[in-house]
C-alpha cells in the first residue's frame, strides 16, 4: 500500500524525457544512446537523469507493459460495495491475491477499485468467486466490451 | 498458445522493468543465458504479435502534482455508445476509455473516462467539457475520485508447475 508521492520537482529536460520516453523506447542494442539523441542528452545522461526520476517515484514503470489477454489470459475491472468498518480488513483478503494487479479506494457506495489480471479467461470468474467466498461481499465484473485506445499521454 | 517458455521466462525477467544499463536487453540476456539478439528479436515479435503493448515509460501521476484522478462514468445510449466512446477517447485529456456492461440495478453507466488533474476543480471542468461533448446522448454520470493507492504492481505470471 503507499500514499500518494509528494509532487516530484521536474525541470524541463525532466519533461521532455517524461513526455518523450511515454510514446515508446527503443529494441536496440543501445536503446538509451538512440532515445537521448532525440532528446539531445547523452547516454549516461539520459540514465542517470532516468534513475533518479525512478528513486524519486516520478516514474511508476519503465519497461516492457503486458497484454495479459493476448497472452491467452485476462484482464478485468472489479468493484466492491465495502462497509467502512471492514475495510482494511477486506483490503487485505483482496491485495493477498496475486492476480489483483491494482486496487483502488474510491468515493462512492462501490468504494473498491481492482483489476484482476488473469492467465486464462475463466480465471476472472475464478478469482473474483475466491475474493467473494474469502470476504462475503459481492464482486461486480466490469470487463472492457471496447476500447477507445488514444494512447498514454500524460502532460508532464 | 502465443508464448512459449523462453517467452515466459523474457516477461518474468522484465516485469518488474528494464534494467537502467547502456546495454539492458544484453542485460537480461546474461541473466536468462540467451543472446542479446534473441531477447531483442523475441520481445519484437511479441510486440507484432500484440503480446508486448509497448515499451515504455509510465509516469506517477501524483509525483507529478496530478494529485486528482477521476473516474468519470457516464450511461450512454446501447446505439450510440462505439460512436460516442471514440469521441470521449480522444480528447487530449482523457488517458483511458473503455465500454463496459452495466451491472443494474446498482450501475447504470457504460462508459469510463479516466481523467487527472492538479485538483478536484480541473477535473470537474473537464469533466463538464465530457458532457457537452456527449450532449442529449448521455442520460446520467458521475465521478469517482481515487483517495487512495490500495495496490499497485506490474503483471506478474502466476508460476506454473512442472
């Protein structure tokens, strides 16, 4: 569980490494070297500059990202209706599947927020009875009909 | 069947992300004894395959001072809803849209914008631009603000036995 990060101070190279590195990174034998060109920082630069943004928390993942469903598996949003007194408790059953991938607190009468992610399809169903059985709370399946996939900008 | 085991063992070792090195495929080339060309060559037929998304960097959104996150919901007309999702996805604010059933009586809505902002103001004002945009198509909505991080970590494989 972690609290939200204190905002991280960024300069402009920070940005436009932030902007830029969102879009995609290269599959080459000096991926950092190829990116920092476009960037105008060199490759030690470009490192070092990624690996503070990372200890600082700026950065929540760098790397390969996973289409579970692509894989044979699934993907699937999950909301709970959790009394308030119950909450940490049911928390803690929820977070101690490993296929809950991420969880959420929400304001609303649904405030539990999870997506399950799953090596097969019948898993979602699976996992989601386990969660019911383990909390007796009902869990209400969201899973995506469409997408409407714009990409991951996000304004640095 | 879209992945095999050399696959598997390629996604297990960059799950968590790739190491910060000059060289990080050859990085996680030596760690599973592969060449640097086969870590290389596998992962980008994953990605032509639609099994790696992207390679990527995805930011903190609080750590960068977008400290609201609202899930903006809204129920839209069956009919109208690819059309009216297309448009939601993409406004230069929206990171995520998707359609999803309802679940009545306690959920009426389909549609799911994911929209963040410096504070709970800026997201309802963009929140607002949603609904003229959707117009007389929306019959009801609402928002969720997040108000707190329960979990979060990167897709792990369950370990298979034998």
């Amino acid at each position: 569980m972690s609290r939200p990060a204190a905002p991280v101070a960024l300069d402009d190279t920070d940005r436009r490494i932030l902007n830029a590195l969102q879009e995609g990174f290269p599959l080459s034998p000096r991926p950092f070297a190829e990116a920092g060109e476009a960037l105008g920082l060199s490759e030690d630069a470009l490192i070092a500059r990624l690996a503070r943004l990372r200890e600082t928390g700026a950065i929540t993942r760098f790397g390969p990202f996973f289409d579970a469903a692509a894989m044979g598996g699934a993907f699937c949003l999950c909301a709970m209706a959790v009394p308030a007194d119950r909450f940490e408790t049911v928390m803690t059953e929820v977070n101690a599947q490993p296929e809950v991938a991420h969880n959420y607190e929400r304001a609303h009468r649904l405030n539990m927020w999870f997506v399950l992610a799953t090596e097969t399809p019948e898993g979602i169903t699976q996992t989601a009875r386990r969660i019911e059985e383990a909390t007796g709370l009902p869990v209400l399946l969201f899973p995506k009909l469409e997408e409407f996939f714009i990409g991951f900008r996000v304004a640095a | 069947m879209t992945i095999d085991a050399t696959d598997r063992r390629i996604i297990e070792a960059t799950g968590a992300g790739l190491p910060l090195a000059p060289a990080p495929y050859a990085a996680v080339a030596e760690r599973l004894g592969l060449s640097e060309a086969e870590v290389i060559d596998r992962l980008a037929a994953m990605q032509a395959r639609g099994v790696v998304r992207r390679i990527a960097l995805a930011p903190n959104h609080y750590a960068l001072g977008l400290a609201a996150n609202g899930m903006t919901v809204w129920d839209v007309e069956d009919t109208e809803a690819s059309r009216l999702g297309r448009q939601v996805g993409a406004l230069e604010f929206v990171t995520h849209c998707y359609l999803r059933p309802r679940a009545l009586p306690d959920w009426p809505y389909n549609l799911f914008a994911m929209v963040h902002g410096h504070d709970r103001a800026e997201v309802e004002e963009k929140r607002a631009a949603i609904r003229v945009l959707l117009g007389p198509g929306c019959r009801a909505d609402d928002v969720l603000y997040s108000t707190r991080i329960l979990k979060k970590t990167g897709l792990r494989l369950a370990r298979r036995e034998g």
